[in-house]
C-alpha cells in the first residue's frame, strides 16, 4: 500500500471538504474545494484509493504547496 | 587500386560504419525496447528518403580512434517527412557515447547551416554523454574541440527545429533540446547539463538521475519538455506531427491541410460547457476541442503553466495557434509558469507566421507572496509585450472572466485583431466581490460584508456593470457570438485576416527571443 500526499496548487481558504478518513475514491474525484481568486478551485485525487487522513478544515487559510490530505492506494 | 578493390574497400568501410558501436551494444539496447539511432531514422522519415551525410567520418580529434568511431558517433543527413526536406543529426549512443568530438561536430554544424541557408527543418535526435573525454582536455583539447564555429547555439528562428530527448541528454543534446522550438521527451531519458556522477563530485550531492532531470521534472518544473512519451516510436512520430504544423521556414505560410469530415458538428455542444455559477470551473479544452477542426489538438507542454493552454491546431486546415486560459487549474488565474509558457509559444507561432486564437476566461493575475517572489511582473509584462509585438492575425473569444491587465495580456482592445465575446463574458478591473470592498470598503464597514443589503446591492449594480454589452457597446468588443457560433465565426474571421500583403508571412519581431526562459 502506498501513501500519497496531496498538496495545493494554489493559496486560499479552505471551503467545502468533500470526503472523509476512510472513503475510497477514484481517480480524479473531488476531495476538497479551496476558495482563491473568487473561484472554487476542487483538489482532485491524483489516484485511486482510500482518503487515510485530511489535514486541514473548513475556513481554513493554506499556501500553495501545503499537504491537505493523505490518501492510500 | 583497381575499380575491384576500390569497391571493396567501399563496401567494407560502408559496412563497418553501419555496424555502429557492434553487435552487442546494438543487442543489449534491443533488449531495453528502445531503438538504435538508425532505427529511430527510419522511423522518423519517409520510407527510403535518407541521405546520408558523413557516414565515412570518424574521430579527427585522437588518431587512436579512428577504428573505433564509427561515423563519429553522431548520424548525419538529409530525409523526407510527408515529402518535405529536413535536415537531421541523430546520436549513436554506441559510439563512445555519442561524445561531441571534432568530426562529428562539423556534421552539426553543416546541417544546421544548410538547414538555415535552404530553409528547410533541422531535427535533432539527443542522447549523447556529453564532451568526448580525454580528447577536450587542457587547454590543446579546448582550443582544438571547442568554440570553431560562432554560430554553434544561435538561435535566429529561420526554420523549425524539433528535438527528442531520447535517453541521457547531457551536453549538447541537453543544449539542443532546449535551443529547440518542440521538444518531446522519452520516458527514461534523463537531460541534465551534468551527470549524477559529477554532481556527486563536484558539489557531494547524491542525486537520482530521474530526480535530477528525468521526464516529471521536465514535463512538470522546467518546461523543457513540450511533449511526454512512452517509447521511442512515439517520440519520432510525434516529431512529425509537430512538423506538419509548420511551414519548412519562416519566409512561408504554413501547409494547408484537408478538413476531416464531421469538423463542423461538435460546435453545437459549445453552450452547455459553462458551470451554471460564475465562480465554478470547468476544462477550457472542451471549448477548445469543438472548436478546432476534429483531431487536430495538439497540446504543447500540457503538465506546465496548466493555467495556460497552448496548442497546435487547424481550423479550416490551417494552423492556429492556441493560447487559453483553464480554469480547471487555479481557477484559470494567471501565475508565472503559465506566463512563459504562453509567451514563448507566442513567439513560436510569431516566429512561423501561424496566426493566434485566444480563448478568453481569466480572474486575472494570480497576485500574493510566493508569485511576487518569482518575478511576477516581469513575466507578466514579457508576455504583453510579445503580444504586442506579434505581427501574426490575433483573435480573442471571451468566454466569460476577463479582468484587470489579464484583459489585456490575453488580447483585450487593440491587443488582438478582433475581440468577440459571448454573451456569457463578464469584463471589468476587478471581480466585482473584491471591487465593492475596494470602492466602498474604506469608508462603510457594510460594504465589507457581503452578508449586508448595501454589499448585495452594490455586488449586483458591479456585476451587470461587466456585462458585455457596454463594451460592445464602445466598440471595444466587436463581436458578440452565441458559443455555437464561434466555430463559424473563427474561420470567417481567418479568411479576413490573413497577411495577404506580405504572402502570409509575418515580420518576426522576436526571432532572437530566449529558447527558454
């Protein structure tokens, strides 16, 4: 099982997050929104598998680069 | 000699040249799946068209090579690609690495000069070791291998070049590739201006080869790789791709192709490809896909700068280049990656007379710390000013945002030759959340909260103000197009504009502009 980090693109405010520990998830699925620019910009997973933690929460202020979730695949 | 025996010592010298670094190297690169350097040849041109240039040359540098050096290490000639000249080199990775030595050095440099005197394609196939040691040592060897010709890495964009990264790129294969206007990178294929080795000696960091230069840091960081690729096979196929793009030089119009049947129909899907909320995002290729004519997208540096798209195309069977904005990524905001992405395929597509459509839908500039520290201002001002300098037809859709100087990096006012717009597009200084805090902010704390009526009301009276139809009502957007349209409008729009006084060919104000920046 490997793990994978999940990171931002982008600075902005956390907006809606969309899973949680334990939830499989395909490719590409939407794990959580970020508010940056007036826009809702969505972090998709990058690969299939099971969300092992979420690092971040709503409201939250985050920089471009910042680990947000960990996902095992 | 007799006419026997001289061809004899033909056919035997003919035969020793062709065998290239021997049976085993050959053999164990088989083994790996990748092809050798005449192999990837004969992939790349049309079948029987090779000519070759210097298959007797041999090492000049070190008389005890000379048995040893087939070719030189470094193929050279001419060939065909869709029944067009180019001009190609093409590394034998066998044959001492592929070092850069005397011999094989005048064979670049012969072909680059007829390359650009006859106006015809330069293709480079890089995988080479780097200068050929010992004989570069000390100061003979420098002043012997090194620095004959001037010209060796000026780039003055007469004709196309086109590269591959197609195994370890150090040296002038590293330099090549980036010099190059496409650049399309095997997976595997490692380009460093050093080895892993030397970095270890040199500076005692312990490196992987792929971390240091292999196909995620190209594709993703650097840019350097216009195009990623499994095999060989793809990398000398999509070299011909790239090439059917564009004119043998840049004293001509690029070819005109046919236009594939069924072209005209995906246009229709063109109004459903907008979210139904303004801050929501969706991929800018759909738009782009049912625009062009079908099967003709080709995305140039598709994991870089991804705020930006920028593709090769056709539209009626004629080369477009195309510059977008994708809110998929960033919310399409422009950052400092996105910025050189864009400007240097400006200057390609300037540099090749190939006009440019822009696809319009952008909050602006990404603005913050991080962005400021990577130079945002100058990147974002080479980008508008390469825009402005584009002698090529410019034509920018504004699908929905188009705000503050973004408006006019991505072809706003007279910065393109026709502005259009759908009815969707919203254009202002600033998106109108931020615009009510700006305005009103600083003297009525309800208008920093978008909770309170005087926020709402002042938000909605903004919102409408972007709406397209006061600048159309200036005349500052000349058209306003249902999406469906755009297809049909475009390839009017084509037709109007193109260079018929200078035989569609543009002035290539940029030809000398950075390879890379």
């Amino acid at each position: 099982m490997a793990s994978i980090d999940v990171k931002s693109e982008i600075t902005g405010t956390i907006w809606k997050i969309e899973v949680k520990a334990g939830d499989k998830v395909a490719e590409e699925d939407v794990l959580i929104i970020i508010e940056s620019m007036k826009m809702e910009i969505p972090v998709l997973a990058p690969e299939a598998g099971t969300v092992a933690e979420i690092l971040v929460k709503e409201e939250e202020p985050i920089k471009e680069g910042q680990l947000l979730a960990r996902l095992h695949t | 000699m007799s006419a026997k025996a001289n061809s004899s010592e033909f056919e035997r010298r003919r035969a020793k040249a062709l065998a290239m670094g021997g049976e085993e190297k050959l053999a164990q690169r088989k083994a790996q799946g990748l092809l050798n350097a005449r192999e990837r040849i004969a992939r790349l041109l049309d079948e029987g068209s090779f000519l070759e240039s210097g298959l007797f040359a041999f090492s000049s540098g070190n008389p005890e090579d000379r048995d040893s050096t087939p070719a030189d290490g470094k193929l050279a000639g001419y060939g065909r690609i869709d029944g067009r000249e180019v001009a190609l080199v093409a590394n034998d990775f066998t044959v001492k690495g592929a070092s850069s030595s005397l011999s094989n050095g005048k064979k670049i440099a012969h072909m680059k000069r007829t390359a650009t005197l006859r106006g015809i394609p330069l293709v480079m196939l890089g995988e080479s070791s780097g200068a050929r040691m010992p004989d570069t040592m000390g100061a003979w060897g420098m002043g012997s291998m090194l620095g004959g010709d001037p010209t060796q890495y000026q780039r003055m964009r007469e004709t196309p070049w086109a590269a591959a990264a197609l195994g370890n790129c150090f040296g002038s294969s590293a330099w090549y590739c980036v010099l190059a206007d496409f650049n399309v990178f095997r997976k595997g294929a490692i380009l460093a201006v050093s080895s892993p080795r030397l970095c270890s000696l040199a500076i005692n960091e312990q490196v992987d080869s792929e971390e240091l230069g292999g196909w995620r840091v190209h594709a993703e960081v650097t840019g350097f790789a216009d195009l990623v690729v499994d095999t060989d096979e793809e990398a000398m196929d999509a070299i011909r791709r790239f090439l059917s793009y564009l004119p043998s030089h840049h004293n001509e119009a690029p070819p005109v192709s046919s236009v594939p049947k069924g072209s005209d129909d995906a246009a229709a899907a063109l109004p459903k490809v907008l979210p139904e909320s303004r801050t929501q995002v969706y991929d800018v290729r759909k738009v782009v896909r049912a625009v062009v004519d079908q099967d003709s997208l080709f995305e140039l540096r598709a994991r870089f700068g991804k705020v930006g798209m920028t593709a090769l195309a056709r539209l009626g069977g004629r080369t477009v280049g195309i510059v977008a904005n994708n809110p998929m990524f960033k919310g399409g905001a422009l950052d400092g990656d996105g910025c050189d992405k864009i400007t240097s395929f400006l200057v390609l597509c300037d540099s090749f007379n190939i006009p440019i459509i822009m696809f319009v839908d952008t909050p602006g500039f990404f603005i913050g710390l991080d962005v400021e520290r990577k130079r945002a201002a100058g990147k974002i001002m080479n980008f508008m000013n390469a825009l402005s300098l584009c002698t090529v037809p410019r034509l920018s859709v504004v699908l929905r945002k188009s705000y503050g100087q973004a408006y006019l990096n991505m072809g706003g006012g007279r910065n393109s030759d026709e502005v259009a717009a759908w009815p969707s597009a919203e254009i202002s200084f600033m998106d109108p959340m931020f615009a009510v805090h700006v305005v009103h902010g600083s003297r009525d704390e309800k208008y920093r909260d978008p909770s309170t009526p005087e926020f709402q009301r002042e938000f909605e009276q903004m919102r409408g103000d972007a709406e397209v139809w006061d600048i159309a009502g200036n005349y500052s957007v000349q058209h306003v197009i249902p999406p469906e349209d755009t297809r049909a409008y475009l390839l009017r729009m084509l037709e109007v504009h193109q260079l018929r006084l200078s035989g569609g060919v543009g002035q290539h104000l940029m030809r000398t502009w950075p390879t890379s920046y």
